[in-house]
C-alpha cells in the first residue's frame, strides 16, 4: 500500500517495525496497544487545527457538536463525518501502521464504518459503559469483528480526560460475563500526542473526565469491522459524489462504494478470490 501523504505535508514519524510488531502482538493478547510516535508534534498541530476547522463547518452545516445521547454537558466536542470534512483524515483513515493493527486483529477483509472525533474539554464528564462491537453486534460476541483506532492529537493523560477501559473485557461474550461493577475496575489509556492506540470491539470503555483547568484532549476515532458487518455510516449517502470519484481504488472498496459487497465469507467457502 502506497503511504498516504501527510496532513499538509508534515511528516509521519515512522515506528520502528518491531514496536508494530510488538504492538501487533500486544492488541491479540491484551485486547489493546499504543504505538507511540505516529504522528509528529508538527502533524499533531496541524491535524488539530483541522480538526477544529471541521467542527466549525460541521456546525455550519447545521449539526450540533453537543450529543446529549452521549455526553452529559457540552464540554465534549463530537466531530461527526470526518471523512467528508477534510482529505486529513481521507490520509488518517489508510495510514499504514494503523492498517497494520487493524489487519493484525481482523484480517484482511475489513471495512470502514465510521470515522470521528471527540474533543474532551476541561469540564466534560464520562458516557455509559460500553464496547463498540456491541453497538453494531448483538451479543455473543465470540471474536473480534470491530476494532478503533484512536489518534492521540493532544497528550492524553488520566486527569484531561483519558479513555478508560476494564482490563481483559474483551473476552467477555456477554454483558454478564463482565461481573458486578465493571465501572470499579476502570484503567486510563494514558498516551504521549502522536501516539494511536488500538483498541479491540470487544473491548469495554468510557470516555474519562476532564479535571484539568484549561488543558483539551483530542481523540479521532477511527473505527473499522470486519466486511460482513453493515457500517455505521452509509458513505454512499454522506460523501459528495465528485468527492467519491475522487477517492483511490483502495479507500472506494474499503468505504463500501464499489457494487460488489459482503462476498469474502463466500469466497473462501467457495475457494475463490473476492471480486475487489
Ligand atoms: O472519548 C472517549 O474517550 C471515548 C469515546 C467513545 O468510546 C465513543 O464515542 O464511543
């Protein structure tokens, strides 16, 4: 796979092939791992910047940065439909060493269902408890069909706001399975900004609480399940048809805008190649 350019041409820092590995290995056992150094300080600044950019046209086209579904106040700033917003995160959603952790846990027939931010400001408060294959899957959930991965833009640190997670829920197959008070045993993915971290569907989280006095934490989620499954966005709908044309053979197939769908399970059934 060609590399992506970098957001505005700042560089990707390029993780030693062991940390991947290391990395790699790590998601398959623990049901997560951070990869440090992804992006440089100057791809953070730059991809933040875009960011906001985003959410300010987001607003202007008429949604609200504030869910109430999702969020008790304000002070988290959710950033919907990244991929139509800007070809920054058309780079992020292919970046390389991010294919390679979700290959590494859902093999090579994936797609993209959804890609978004969540800005957590000084002040913002933790969601519900949940794994995101249990937003797309009823349970059991006997293998890993969904998986994130989150790019740190901002330092992520447990008093702004960090991702927190039980450890070892992803092997739970029920919601049962996770016992009494899952909330009790809650841990933060604390990061350095430039870091992703790959985090397992299966996986159970909130986001944190922001206790700082004026220090954001910025998330993109960029969330991915296996090829079988319907994605959380139709980007058939969302993405501009110029801007569909636009797009590479390889983000076309992966988005789900080509007409051939859902056809690698029968394939190996059948002993044949997918159609692309
Ligand atoms: O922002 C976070 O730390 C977690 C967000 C999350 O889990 C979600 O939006 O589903």
């Amino acid at each position: 796979m060609a590399m992506p350019s970098a957001p505005s041409g700042a560089a990707f820092f390029s993780s030693p092939a062991r940390d991947l590995a290391a990395a790699r290995n790590a998601l398959l056992q623990q049901g997560w791992a951070v990869l440090d150094g992804v992006l440089d300080e100057a791809a953070c600044t730059i991809t933040l910047d875009r960011l906001w950019a985003a959410a300010a046209t987001y607003e202007a086209q008429g949604n609200s940065t504030f869910m109430p579904v999702l969020d008790p106040n304000a002070a988290n700033v959710r950033v919907f439909d990244l991929l139509a917003l800007d070809a920054c995160f058309r780079d992020l959603i292919l970046q390389p060493h991010a294919i390679s952790l979700v290959e590494a846990l859902l093999g090579p027939h994936f797609r993209i269902s959804n890609f978004t931010a969540n800005i957590a400001r000084p002040g913002s408060g933790s969601m519900a408890l949940h794994s995101d294959q249990a937003l797309v899957v009823p349970e059991p959930w006997q293998a890993p069909w969904a998986l994130n991965i989150i790019w740190c833009l901002t330092d992520v640190t447990f008093e702004n706001g960090a991702t927190l997670y039980v450890p070892g829920s992803h092997r739970a197959q029920t919601r049962d399975d996770l016992g009494a008070n899952p909330e009790a045993r809650l841990v933060p993915f604390e990061a350095k900004a430039g870091s992703i971290i790959a985090m397992d569907g299966r996986l159970w989280h909130t986001s944190g609480k922001n206790i700082t006095k004026g220090q954001d934490r910025a998330l993109l989620f960029a969330y991915y399940t296996r090829d079988f499954l319907r994605g959380q966005v139709n980007f058939n709908a969302l993405l501009d048809p110029a801007l569909q044309a636009s797009l590479s053979p390889e983000l076309r197939q992966r988005l789900g805008l080509e007409v051939a769908q859902n056809l690698s399970a029968g394939a190996a059934l059948l002993g044949k190649a997918p159609r692309a």
